[in-house]
C-alpha cells in the first residue's frame, strides 16, 4: 500500500500561526532558512529513496525560482500552495482566483509542466469557502488535498469524508484527497503530520497508519514542512498557544520522518489521484464517491 509525502513549502515567518504578528510586506525583512531546511530534507528524501509532493507558495517560487527547480528535477511533484499563505476563507472569491492563479503560473513557468495539485493555507477549505472547489477546476486542478476531516477551532469538517471523494462543479470536477484521521468510537483522532507527527510518540504514528493502510485498505496521505527540521530557527514573537504548536517536538522531527520513510512505501500524491480515477487499476475502481458542490455542503452537515 502506497502512501503520500506532502511537504507544505513555507518558511517559519509565513505560518499562519504567526500572521497576526507577521505581515507579507515584513517577509523580506527576516532571515530566510528555506533553502537550507529544504536542501536538507531533499537529502533525506533522497536517503529514503522516495518521492513527495511539494506544496509550494507563489512567493517562495517567485524568491528562490532554482530551489523550486531543483525540486523538480529531482522528480518530486511540484504543487501549489497559494501565493501568500492567506486562509481562503478571509478572501473573497475574487482575491482567491487571483491568488491562486499567480501561484499556479509562477509554479508552472518555473517548472514548464502544469500543476495539478493544491492544498490551502492551514486547511482553510471550510465549508465558509465551499466556493473554492468551483474555482480550482476553473483553474484546471485535478485535486485538492485541503480537507482535514476533524473539529478543530481553526479549520476542520468534521463529517467530511475521511477517504478520497469526487466535487462535482459546473467547472468540473476534482478529486478530495483528505488528511489522515482515525475513527476512534465517534470521535476522529489527527495523525501523520505537522504537530501531531512532532508531538504524538513515533510508535502510535506508525501503528495508526498500518492501521489505515491494511485495516482500511486505504492509503494515508502524510505532511510535513521544512521548518520542522529546524529546532535552531529563530524565535518568533506570538501568544503562548501559537509558540507552542510551532516549537514543541522540532528536536524529533527528523528521525521520526527518517523512520516514516523507511517503514513506508511512499509516492508523490498525484500518483494516488491517478490510481482512484476509473481508468486505473480494477482494485481502485467504484472507491471514489462522487457528490454534487452544490448538495457538498448538506452532504457534510448530515
């Protein structure tokens, strides 16, 4: 069972934990590690023998156009990650449009190869933001991976499917491809990536993922950012929760994500997508349910 390696492509100062604190105009003004903790976690890609999937902002392509390459030409899929790391929800379905579409087009002229794949800022597809799904297949995505099927106070649905789905829009259609979760009674538990990697003991990560891939029969779709192989990054100004969900658990990053990718089969996300659509292999066909964008938002209310 193959899984996904997603790497959110972002620099310490661009988290939205710290967006309060932080304004896009300021970003130049900080000292920049995204080339270093990139370079870094190519080489432990590279150790790995695996292939990941780099959601990647505009703005790092547009500043730093050969490390983008240098992704590339290590056979990495190359996704997109917004231009500026705005929560969509915060924009109107116009800024979202252009947003997005700058993003895309510096991706792809950098790349010269289109970009299929997007994953919002802080999973800030929301069902306040429905609209985006019709906006992303306007723009030619094939799939989204911004849905976090849990309750949590900034983002998450929590009756939104746990496996991949198929939006219907009158643009289209794309292809959902959510976060990992376990169903633990009535609740959903969040696994496999960012804080929940860094915090919760290795041991439980991997039982929870052989529990989706061989329980489930479904593979799990794992994330990570090149900061969080950084434990000396500079310190950043922001209340007591934002510091905490930032710099608990850097020190066990990588060895836990080296230990990831070696009792892992793992590919770049959009082999996944290709392998759920109907002219794939017969052991994927009929798994992908398909709901309407205009009925999605009854669908995930019950």
């Amino acid at each position: 069972m193959n899984n996904a390696i997603t790497i959110d492509l972002e620099d310490y100062y661009q988290v939205s934990a710290f967006a309060n604190e932080v304004v896009v105009d300021q970003w130049d003004s900080f000292s920049s590690r995204i080339e270093k903790n990139t370079t870094r976690l190519l080489s432990i890609l590279a150790d790995g023998r695996t292939q990941a999937t780099f959601f990647t902002l505009g703005w790092v392509a547009k500043t730093y156009p050969k490390l983008v390459k240098q992704i590339a030409d290590q056979q990495h899929e190359v996704a997109c990650h917004s231009n500026v790391h705005r929560s969509i929800f915060a924009m109107t379905t116009n800024e979202f449009r252009q947003d997005t579409l700058q993003a895309k087009q510096l991706l792809e002229d950098i790349i010269g190869a289109p970009v299929r794949g997007y994953r919002a800022p802080s999973f800030s597809i929301t069902r306040s933001s429905l609209w985006a799904f019709e906006i992303l297949a306007e723009l030619g995505f094939s799939y989204d991976s911004s849905v976090f099927p849990i309750k949590h106070p900034n983002y998450g649905w929590p009756r939104a499917p746990r496996f991949p789905f198929k939006i219907n829009t009158s643009c289209g259609s794309i292809t959902e491809f959510p976060m990992p979760t376990l169903e633990l009674g009535t609740a959903r538990a969040p696994i496999g990536g960012g804080a929940y990697l860094r915090l919760l003991p290795y041991w439980y990560t991997r039982w929870a993922i052989h529990h989706i891939n061989n329980s489930e029969h479904a593979s799990a779709c794992l994330y990570l950012h090149p900061w969080e192989l950084d434990p000396d990054q500079p310190r950043m100004a922001g209340n007591l929760s934002a510091r905490l969900r930032h710099y608990l658990g850097l020190r066990s990053t990588e060895l836990k994500f080296r230990r990831l990718l070696s009792d892992f089969e793992a590919r770049p996300l959009v082999y996944l997508i290709e392998a759920l659509q109907p002219n794939s292999s017969p052991t994927f066909r009929g798994r992908l349910p398909e709901v309407c964008l205009t009925e999605l938002d009854r669908y995930l209310s019950g």
